[in-house]
C-alpha cells in the first residue's frame, strides 16, 4: 500500500511541474438579417434572408512538455478577414503570420520569421 501512494504522490509531483495551458474563445455576431429576392431561370419569385457573417476567436497552446507554443486570433466582418498566428517550429524559430483577405484585394500575408540564439548543452564525461 505504502509503494502506491508513493507511485501517485510522484505521479501527481510530476504532473503538476509541468503545466500545459490552452485556451480559446470563439464569439459569432448574430446581426440583422437582410431579404433578398431573386427570380430563378423559370421565372419564379424567390425570397430568402442574408445575415452578413460576423465573428471573432482566438486560442493559444502552450505546453512546455511537448515544446508545442502557438496561438491565433481571426477575426470577420462581412467579406473583410485578417488575423494572426504564431508558432514555434522544431528547430527554434519562431513564425509570425499577419494576415488579411476581402473580396477587392484577395489574401496578403506577412510572414517573419525570428531565430532565437540556441546554446547547445555540454557534457562533460568524468
């Protein structure tokens, strides 16, 4: 009995010297919805309704036992996008993508990319 309380006092020792956070948030605008009619190739008289789309989210990973560090937030309204996300690659860059899109001038990114100087571990055998 005394070697598994041992076992889950060091399991819970260990969890909690790491600690993973993620996090999101989505948020959807319910506006007010437009008619619109329209006639088909018959002829025929249609109505429907148009709500322009209108949202915002955002969500960011961070776990340090994995190393996996990105987050994003989007936003919309109407055909008009732009938003931003950021990662940590393997090899210890990290990308930064500032990003917008609308109907007029299409998708445009700007992406950079910033390089941390990385000090290699030594080990010195005795």
């Amino acid at each position: 009995m005394f070697f598994k309380v041992l076992c889950v006092l060091a399991l819970v020792a260990v969890v909690s010297a790491e600690h993973a956070h993620s996090s999101q948030h989505i948020h959807k605008h319910d506006g007010h919805h437009t008619e619109i009619s329209f006639k088909d190739h018959h002829g025929h008289h249609h109505y429907d309704y148009y709500t322009p789309p209108k949202y915002d989210f955002k969500y960011e990973v961070k776990d340090p036992h994995t190393h996996d560090h990105k987050s994003q937030h989007e936003e919309r309204h109407g055909d008009a996008v732009k938003g931003y996300y950021a990662l940590h690659e393997p090899d210890g860059t990290e990308r930064h993508v500032h990003y917008h899109a609308d109907k007029h001038s299409g998708f445009h990114a700007d992406v950079k990319h910033s390089t941390h100087h990385i000090v290699p571990k030594h080990h010195h055998h005795q």
